[in-house]
C-alpha cells in the first residue's frame, strides 16, 4: 500500500527530469513509421479485396437461389406496419 501512494511523487519526479523539449531538426519521423504507414496501406488493399470477393461470392450463392427466393415484394409485405399512435 505504501507501494501506491509513492507513485505519484515518483512519476512526477521522473517526468520533471525527462521533461525537455527537442529540437525541430531532431523529431523525424524515420523509415519505421515510412514502414508502418506502408504496411497499413497494403492491410486496408487487402481487405478491401477481401470484401469484394466475399460480395461477388454471396451475389452469386444469391442468384443460384441457395439463399431462397427474395423478393422485394414479399420482404415488404412480411413486414408489420407502423403503429399510429
């Protein structure tokens, strides 16, 4: 318990002696983040392929009728109506 309220005291001592603040010449944003940024662009193509083949495959089960005749018809007429009050 002693252990918890010493915490603060120690946080703050530490921050206050790293607290300085850098240069404009030496915050750079490196390859890593170049790399990152390029590895995220590469994960959202993928999914977005992904999801387009996920698409063409159901639109496809839809109209072998492995889902059943869907008609926009009958789905609005399955519906309740809007209850007035």
């Amino acid at each position: 318990m002693h252990v918890l309220t010493l915490a603060p005291d120690l946080l703050t001592a530490v921050v206050s002696l790293a607290d300085e603040v850098p240069e404009d010449d030496d915050v750079k944003a490196g390859w890593l983040a170049f790399g990152i940024f390029i590895a995220l662009i590469v994960a959202v193509a993928l999914l977005g392929f992904s999801l387009v083949k996920q698409l063409r495959k159901a639109k496809a089960a839809q109209e072998a009728g492995v889902y059943g005749p869907v008609d926009d018809d009958d789905a609005s007429a399955q519906r309740p109506a809007d209850h007035q009050a």
